[in-house]
C-alpha cells in the first residue's frame, strides 16, 4: 500500500511518498516519523484509524483513505484502507 503524510500542499504530501507492506508496516512507519516529537501520542492498532474512506484523488488516482491518529488528527494518506486484523 502506499501512504503519504499529510502536509500544506499536495506536492509536498507527495514527495513524502513511501510503500508499506501492511498495517503493521504503516503503524511502524509512522511511529518512526514522531520518534523526536515526546508528546505525540502514541501509535497503535487503537489509535490509528485508516478506514474512513476519502475518494478518489484525480491528482494521482488513489482511492484515498485518510490516516487519522487519535488526539493529534490527520495524518496522512494511503491508496487503501488498511483495516485491523480480525
């Protein structure tokens, strides 16, 4: 799946561009991305939402599905949703 962070502009959000393997992958990713921030909150199958569905983005063609941490908000975006593991 592919995931980008959530920044002021679209070209920005895209550089930032990477591939994950799954969830689990995701969740590891993002943890790294706040590792020098001390009071983000923390990152895990609990406080990660990622199957709000966003639309479809014509500017890449992603079927977006926005990436939402739980008391710090969006975070980014992946081209699927990346449910939990039943």
């Amino acid at each position: 799946m592919k995931f980008r962070e959530h920044r002021g502009g679209f070209d920005e959000s895209m550089a930032t561009v990477v591939e994950v393997a799954d969830r689990a992958a995701l969740l590891e990713h993002m943890r790294k991305l706040l590792q020098s921030y001390p009071s983000a909150p923390p990152v895990t199958d609990e406080t990660v939402d990622i199957v709000s569905y966003y639309g479809i983005d014509q500017r890449n063609g992603w079927d977006t599905y926005i990436v939402i941490l739980k008391d710090y908000g969006p975070f980014g975006f992946t081209d699927s949703p990346a449910e939990k593991a039943p």
